[in-house]
C-alpha cells in the first residue's frame, strides 16, 4: 500500500481528485452556452423533445428567419454604433476631466473630487424617473440619445473617470514638464505626453465600458418603443408569439448571434479582458 | 512641484491673467462636460426624485399635488406590497451574497496558484461575466422551465421529480438566486485571486515549518489578510442584489405571486408601467439611502482599519 502510495503519485490522484471537482462545478457556467448554441440550429419540434446536445437535424433556416421576424440587422448595428459612440465619449471625457483632478491644481478640486465620488453612491435606478421626464422634455424619447448620454454622464462615466485620474497620478511628471517647456499648451500637454502613456488604462476603461453599453437593459426598455430602435438585449426579449410565448428556436438562434461574437473577442482577448474588470472592482 | 511664492515665474501670459487662474481656468475646461453631465444628468434628477416621492402624481391624468411624507407613511403603514418587496430583497441578498462569496472564495483558492489548464477554468468562470444578463436570463428560463426543461429532464434521470422552478414563488427565488450568483461570481472570484496573490508565499512556508495544518494557515493567516478585500466584496455585492433588475424582469417578470418583487423591479414596475410617480420616487429614494448607508459603512470600516 505504502509503496504504491508514494507522494508522487498522492499528489497526482489529489490533482485529479481537483480537475475532476471543478469540471463538475464548471457545468453550470459552460452548458447554458453550448445548449444556447445547439439549440439555436433546432427545429421548434426537436427542442421540446427528449433533449440531445447535438441536433439531429440541423435547421439554418433559424438564422434566416430571425432576420425576417424583426429588423435584426437594424437592431444589431443600433447596439454596435450605440456602444462605440458610449465608448468613445466616455474615454473623451472621462480622461479630460480625470487629468484635471490628476494634474491640475484649482480652487475646490477637492470639492469637486467629493461631489464626482458621491455618484457613485447612487445606481441609475434611482435617477431614472426624473431622467425619463428631462428626456420627454427635451423631446428623446424613442430615439438613442438617452442610451448614450445616460451611460457616459452616470455613475459608469464617474468610475472610467477616477481609473483615468488613478493612471495619470501614477505617470512620471517629468515627461510633462518636458512638454510644457517645448511650447505645447495645457491641452497639448494632455493630447501628446499623457494620452499616448495612458494606453492600457484606456484599454480598460474602454472594454468595460463597451461591454456596459452592450449589455444594458433598464434604459433602452425605457427609453425606446418602436422595433427598429431596439438594442440587442431588448430585441433578444422580443421573438415571442402574439401571446407572448417565446419562439425558443429563433430567440436562442438570435441570443448565440448576440453573444458568440462577444465571447470570441473574449477567448481572445480574456487576459487583458479579466484585467480591465478587476481594476474598475477594486478602484470603483 | 513646490515653488517658493515670492520668485515670481517668466511666462507668455496676458498680464491680467495670473498663471494660477489660468491653471484654474483650464482644469474648469477640462471638467466641463463632465460636470455639467454630472448636473444635468445626475445631481439634478436625484433633488427631483426627493420632490417627486413627495407628491401624488399620476402620469395618466397629468396632475400632481404635494402631499409630503405621505408616500413613505402609505408603504410604511399601508401598502402590504411594500413589506413583501421589502423581505423579498432582504431574502434575495441574503441568498445571493453569501453563496456567491463562499464560492468566490473557493474558487479563488482553487484557482489562484498556477496549474496546467487554470486559464482555461478562470476564462469559463469568468464568462458570463462578460454576457449580456439578457442572454443569460433567457437561457436559463429555456433550461428552467417545468416538465420540458433540460435541467428537470436530467433530474428525472436520477429519479428527482423537479419543481415547476420559475412558477412556484419559492423556487422561483431560489432560480433566480442560483442563476445570478453563477452569473458574478466570476468577478467576486477575480478580485480574490488577485487578494490571495498578493500574500506573500513566505507566510504559508514560515507556518508550515511550524507544522500548521492547512485549515489552520486558512482561519490563521488567509482569511485575516483577506478581511479588507471580503469587506469591499461584500458591499459591492450586496449593492449589486439591490440593483437587480434586467435578471428578474427576464426571468420571472417579479412573479410568481410576486414572489421575486424586489426593490429595483418595483420601481420600474410602480413608476413606468403603473404610472405612480410618487410612489416610485418614493421606493427610489429608499434604495438611495440604502446604498448609501451600505457605502458609508465601507468606507467608515475603511478608514478604521487604514
């Protein structure tokens, strides 16, 4: 016995014992993917029937049809221009004010520091009711204006600006100094020197901030009406009968194509991806 | 860049403007947008949600009159539906941070010294992350539902008769518990790898000479160095229960029996789909104080420890 068992070998069952264990506490994050993906390429018929990972028959039409059931190449280019212009936007302004509270010394930047901070205190939640009416108001109501100014001005902005401020604190000074004394203006200084060392925070900031935009759901069920206005999500919710029962076979045709380009982006990219998020938990 | 303030400096400057009110002048600039989104869009909403929870309005009929703390006393005193979406979000944090800082945990201490193929684990935890809850809602209402549904089907299996999950209030809760915890967990589980990474090795090896058993360098040493990274986790998360609402919405639309009513669905529900204004204000600023209060306490243990 004690010859079989020498610590080489112990330590070789106990990391099988390990995999095993966390394959199996994998399941649950793994499967709702594959099932989604297999069951898109179902026929109605064969998804409620006993269940089988692969389909037997393997319907494409699914992929067709969700293009014809509703605008969903509209919808799928609303989601993509909306989250880019979020995204761009917010890099815009969360770095230009983050270099202010970084770098520049004024009257009441402490001030300004405890109001910005005090937005995070509060989830969209609790503002969205006034924000519905200032939109009605101003006449957006079922347009995207609401979808892009919301996420870049809300408590997202006000995270992606102080990660901004955290990396520009953390820059040598030195090289900024250097550019103010070539000639190059406050703006220059910012555009030139800061900006191009700032690289992998704006990375961050920019992945969770797409993804933020993409994923939304509050506001655009809010916000928007008409069918070819729809972001991904609420199109997604959208491929039911008259009576509201979903047609599983499209819906889940349809959730693969809004999820499998993500995840692959993700495969890709899941280092830098993981990252981004770990940084914006732990500052915001 | 300290300066001594008598030297005065050379610069290129009109004359009128010194070189601090310049620096001023830029930084306001370089604030604008920001701050002006931040009025616009935030400060001024959050002063309007506290008169609106003040006010009986109704968006139907178009008239509002002021009627004071009347919408709190009526959900205090009144409104049976208050308690119960009261408990309900209690029963759904109470659920949902524990599991998912239990598992977190585990899976960090699985996942946090290197191994052939912890990429792979970390990326596949780590993935719905990344998902759209919406995606991930209707997945799991297709895996959930009663007889026909995947994960019932596999329990009849190994002989279990499942429950009708999202149509029976409790287990509706429980689904919708489970589903979101495997949803975040991922992030909860990042932000301890990177905890448990910072402690240095030296640590483990130094009580390991001394003969600790495993379990005693966990409740020993981990768990202590861990105390200000579990605080953080523990407040984001039960910030983010509270704020559940994309999850619920899709999955159980508050039902059954408003089972799975919790604070955010109520006010989307009160203020957009039954047009009480008020009210939803109301329900609103008490998620506000909430939040604010589970803030504050972070950030009052913070400073102790600091």
């Amino acid at each position: 016995m004690s010859e079989f068992l020498t610590p080489r070998r112990l330590a070789l069952i106990s990391r099988i014992c390990w995999t095993s264990a966390l394959c199996v506490v994998a399941i649950p994050f793994l499967f709702p993917f594959l099932w989604m993906i297999t069951s898109g390429v179902k026929s109605a018929a064969e998804i409620f029937g006993a269940p089988s990972l692969i389909p037997r028959h393997w319907q494409w039409h699914n992929y067709v049809e969700v293009f014809t059931y509703q605008p969903f190449a509209r919808q799928y280019f609303n989601s993509l221009y909306i989250s880019l212009s979020v995204t761009v936007l917010t890099l815009l302004f969360a770095s230009l004010a983050g270099y202010a509270l970084a770098r520049m010394r004024f009257a009441g930047a402490a001030m300004v520091g405890l109001f910005l901070v005090s937005a995070l205190m509060v989830p969209e939640e609790v503002t969205i009711i006034p924000n519905f009416f200032l939109m009605k108001w101003l006449g957006l109501i079922d347009t995207h204006v609401p979808l892009i100014l919301l996420p870049v001005f809300g408590p997202h902005g006000i995270v992606a600006t102080f990660l901004m401020r955290q990396y520009f604190m953390a820059l040598p000074k030195e090289l900024e100094e250097a550019g103010r004394m070539d000639g190059l203006s406050r703006l220059g200084v910012w555009w030139q020197v800061a900006i191009p060392l700032s690289k992998p925070a704006l990375a961050a900031v920019a992945i969770i901030t797409f993804l933020h935009s993409w994923n939304l759901f509050l506001e655009p069920l809010i916000f928007v009406s008409s069918l070819e206005k729809f972001t991904l999500p609420l199109a997604l919710t959208n491929f039911t009968d008259p009576y509201g029962v979903p047609l599983w076979h499209l819906q889940l045709a349809a959730t693969s194509l809004a999820v499998v380009p993500i995840l692959i982006v993700y495969l890709i990219a899941q280092r830098q991806i993981i990252e981004s998020f770990a940084l914006s938990g732990v500052k915001g | 860049m300290p300066r001594p303030a008598t030297v005065p400096m050379a610069n290129d400057d009109p004359p009128w403007l010194s070189l601090k009110m310049r620096e001023a002048m830029e930084a306001w600039l370089f604030l604008g947008p920001t701050l002006a989104g931040f009025l616009i869009f935030f400060a001024g909403p959050l002063v309007a949600v506290v008169g609106y929870s003040m006010t009986e309005w109704n968006l139907l009929s178009q008239q509002s009159t002021f009627v004071g703390l009347k919408n709190y006393s009526h959900a205090l005193t009144e409104n049976p539906d208050f308690w119960l979406v009261v408990r309900n979000s209690a029963i759904f944090a109470l659920g949902l941070v524990p599991a998912n800082m239990a598992l977190a945990l585990a899976l960090a201490i699985a996942l946090s010294r290197p191994f052939r193929g912890v990429v792979v684990f970390r990326t596949v935890f780590f993935a719905p992350v990344v998902t759209s809850a919406a995606a991930w809602a209707i997945v799991w209402k297709f895996l959930l539902q009663g007889e026909a549904g995947f994960v019932n089907q596999m329990l009849a299996y190994v002989g279990i008769a499942g429950p009708n999950w999202l149509r029976e209030p409790n287990w509706a809760m429980v689904a919708v518990i489970a589903t979101r915890v495997i949803k975040m967990v991922g992030l909860n589980m990042i932000l301890y790898i990177a905890a448990l990474q910072a402690i240095p090795r030296d640590y483990e090896a130094a009580a390991r000479l001394e003969g600790a058993s495993s379990w005693q360098i966990f409740t020993g040493i981990t768990w202590p160095l861990l105390g200000p990274t579990t605080l953080v986790i523990m407040v984001i998360t039960t910030i983010g229960s509270f704020k559940v609402f994309d999850h619920i919405y899709l999955m159980t639309g508050g039902g059954p029996e408003n089972g799975t009513l919790v604070l955010a669905f109520a006010i989307y529900e009160q203020g957009f789909k039954f047009f009480n204004v008020g009210y939803a204000s109301a329900l609103a600023m008490i998620m506000f104080v909430i939040v604010m209060g589970l803030t504050l306490v972070q950030l009052a243990v913070r400073r102790r420890d600091t």
